[in-house]
C-alpha cells in the first residue's frame, strides 16, 4: 500500500491499537512528558475526562 505521507514504518507490539500516529512538533506539552519529534499514538474516542491528553487536528 503506498501512502505519500508516510514518514517510515515500525514494527508495534502484538495487541497494539491506535487509530492513527503523527510526529510531534513544539514543546507545549513538555511538561507532560510529550517532547519534539516524539510520535503520538491516537486512539479515536467520543469521550474525554479530567486529567486526559487530548489531540485534536486543524485540518491543515
């Protein structure tokens, strides 16, 4: 399958589940753990709560 936007491929553990992943840019979640150039996994979900990280797309 190819796929233009795609950076690089990785091998994830057996039970592993994301709905999708990106590289991380800027530092304004450093005190969360979250760094530039980290890659995010995420998880789709219709629900949010106290204390969660929550990513979101500008559509850009």
């Amino acid at each position: 399958m190819q796929n233009d936007l795609a950076e690089s491929f990785m091998d994830l553990p057996e039970g592993f589940s994301a709905d999708f992943a990106f590289r991380v840019t800027g530092n304004s979640m450093k005190y969360v753990g979250i760094q530039e150039d980290d890659i995010a996994f995420i998880k789709r979900s219709d629900d949010d709560a106290i204390g969660q990280v929550i990513a979101s797309s500008s559509g850009r």
